[in-house]
C-alpha cells in the first residue's frame, strides 16, 4: 500500500522560518536609516523652498525686516545629517554677495547641530550704509 507524503516536514518549515527571520532582521536597519535619509532630504527641501520664498520677499521689498512667520518644522528623527547630501546641498545656500541679492549675506547658526523636534527659522535683516543686507538662518 503507497503512504500519501505531501506536505513539507517540520524542519523544513522551521528552517524557512529561520530565513526569514534572517533576512528581517537585515532588512529593517536598513529600511529605518533609508526613511531617516527620506525625511533629512524632505527637511533640506521644505528649507530650500522657504529660502526661495523669503528671497521673492526680499526681492519685493529688501528695505523691509522679516523676523518671525517664516520657520520649518524639521522632522528628522535623529540628531546630526545622516544624509551628507542633504546638508551639501543647504551648505550652497550660504554665500556672500551674488548677483541676484547684490551683497546679501546668507548664512546658517546651528546647521550642524540639528536634533529631532527642531526648526529652522529665517530672519532677514535690511542693509545699512555701513553694513550688508543678512539673512539667518538658525537651526534649533
């Protein structure tokens, strides 16, 4: 008389447990340092975009101070830039003098020390006879 042997064995099904377990437990570091590099670059972006608005501002009435209103939100979820390109490409918004602000001084506070829960705040300071037009922007 023939036995009907299908189906998969115990052992077999615990090693393709094993496996898979394995290959989770690879995956999720990886999957959490990618997300951390998604917001970093999504914070770098929001920064980027309200630079531009303040700009246009800047551009419409550059005798007019701008303190408060125009901030980010960062929702970055570790401390420091995980992302070197995400903080490269904010580091090329810090310059002195170009051609579209004239002698403008764009310069970060607290770019390197950016923590989960902050923001970035921009204050906008006219130009004086004796001192060139700045804007700020501060992190944390």
């Amino acid at each position: 008389m023939k036995k009907n042997n299908k189906g998969f064995t115990l052992a077999e099904l615990l090693i393709v447990v094993a496996i898979i377990a394995v290959l989770v437990a690879i995956a999720i570091p990886v999957f959490t340092a990618q997300l951390e590099k998604s917001k970093e670059s999504t914070d770098a972006a929001n920064i980027r975009s309200k630079y531009a608005e303040i700009v246009v501002k800047i551009l419409e009435a550059p005798d007019t101070e701008i303190a408060t209103g125009y901030s980010v939100e960062l929702k970055q979820g570790q401390a420091g830039w995980q992302n070197s390109d995400a903080k490269t490409g904010l580091e090329g918004l810090a310059h002195t003098g170009d051609a579209v602000t004239g002698d403008m001084t764009i310069a970060y506070e607290g770019l390197d020390d950016v923590e989960s829960g902050t923001s970035a705040d921009f204050t906008y300071v006219p130009g004086t006879t004796t001192a060139a037009p700045t804007l700020t922007i501060t992190i944390g």
